[in-house]
C-alpha cells in the first residue's frame, strides 16, 4: 500500500492506495498554511487523479500536476499499462 503526504507551494495532498482504489484529499492553503478549501477524491488509476483532482484544483497547472504526480510515482503510486 503506497502512501503520500506532501505539500507544493499553497497545495497539500494526501493520499493511499487501497488496492484497485487512490483515496485521498487536496487542500488549498492560504500564505500562513490555514486551509482555505479541501477536495477528497476516489480514483481507481494515478492519471486520473491528476487529471481529474490536482489539474483543476490547481487551476490547470501544469508544473505543479506534473510535480505533484512524480512525487506520487516515488511513493510507490503506478499507473498500470
């Protein structure tokens, strides 16, 4: 079972893979580290819980997505083929 718990910038995001199922939460912090909004998500693949929750929650940025996401590979998160 592969877990993350990391912070980018104003975003947080914890996560752990139960199995066939990512289940986790995005947070959106303000400069001072209070959260000001949280998403929780269930995905059952690694690309669609970039696409699908961080993407958006970041306003469509890419870098952070793309950041985010490698984080989650060194975790142990794998996206199957």
């Amino acid at each position: 079972m592969s877990t993350i718990n990391t912070s980018m910038g104003r975003y947080s995001l914890k996560a752990k893979n139960r199995g066939d199922l990512i289940k986790g939460s995005i947070a959106i912090n303000d400069e001072g580290g209070t959260q000001l909004c949280k998403q929780e998500f269930e995905e059952h693949y690694l690309d669609d819980v970039v696409n699908n929750v961080i993407y958006p929650v970041t306003g469509g940025n890419r870098y952070i997505a793309r950041a985010l996401r490698e984080q989650m590979i060194k975790a142990g998160f794998e996206q199957p083929h």
